[in-house]
C-alpha cells in the first residue's frame, strides 16, 4: 500500500487501463496532489504555478503513455496548445530532474510517480 493517499481517487480494481483512462487518471492525481481542479489548470492563465503543473502533467503523460503529442495537447488544453509546447513542457521537467542539488520538482515527481505505482497505473 503506498504511504499516499489521496482521498476521492478509485482504487486499482476501478481503474481499466485503457490508454484515454490513463492518461485521465494521471491528470486526476497531478491535480489532487497539487489541491487544484483541472480547470484552474487548465485555464489559459500563464501564472508560474498553473504552467508548472501543466508541464507536470506533460511530463507524465509523454513517459507513461502511447499519446502522442497532439493527443496530449487536446487532453490537457483542448484548444490554443500547440505540440511544440509538449516538447518545451516535457524538456524543462527533464532538466529539472537532471540538475544536481534538490529541485522541489524531483520530490513531485517521485511521489506522484509512487501514487500512481500504488494504483497500479505505473508498472
């Protein structure tokens, strides 16, 4: 059992892994990890916070899915997201993770990464 839990989010034998449900699964546990709606994400503020669990997101979706990049944009914006912003996405989380010394950003995504584990979304 994984040591987070977050309330409201279905247990594993709730979860069918179809690809969409997935990635809808990963996108629910980014905003509840975060306490945001996935409207506030996705609205088309530009704020620091907003872009940052966007990329998140991205990020997840791009290493633990077969979406590809318009697929995402369509999940996460649905309008006014370009590919090119999952590429820019995907690369500043990357880069996060790769620098030396503690990024708050590898604590995020070790942890989500362990909820999604525990769901049994992540093999």
């Amino acid at each position: 059992m994984s040591p987070y839990v977050i309330p409201g989010l279905p247990q594993k034998k709730e979860i069918l892994m179809g690809s969409k449900l997935k990635a809808e699964v990963i996108i629910e546990v980014v905003c509840l990890y975060f306490k945001v709606s996935r409207s506030w994400v996705i609205d088309n503020r530009q704020d620091d916070e907003r872009v940052h669990i966007r990329q998140v997101i991205m990020y997840l979706l791009r290493k633990n899915t077969s979406m590809n990049l318009i697929e995402i944009a369509l999940l996460i914006r649905k309008e006014h997201m370009h590919h090119s912003t999952i590429i820019n996405g995907v690369k500043v989380i990357t880069g996060k993770l790769q620098a030396k010394g503690r990024h708050p950003c590898k604590k995020h995504i070790a942890e989500i990464n362990d909820i999604l584990k525990g769901k049994d979304i992540l093999q």
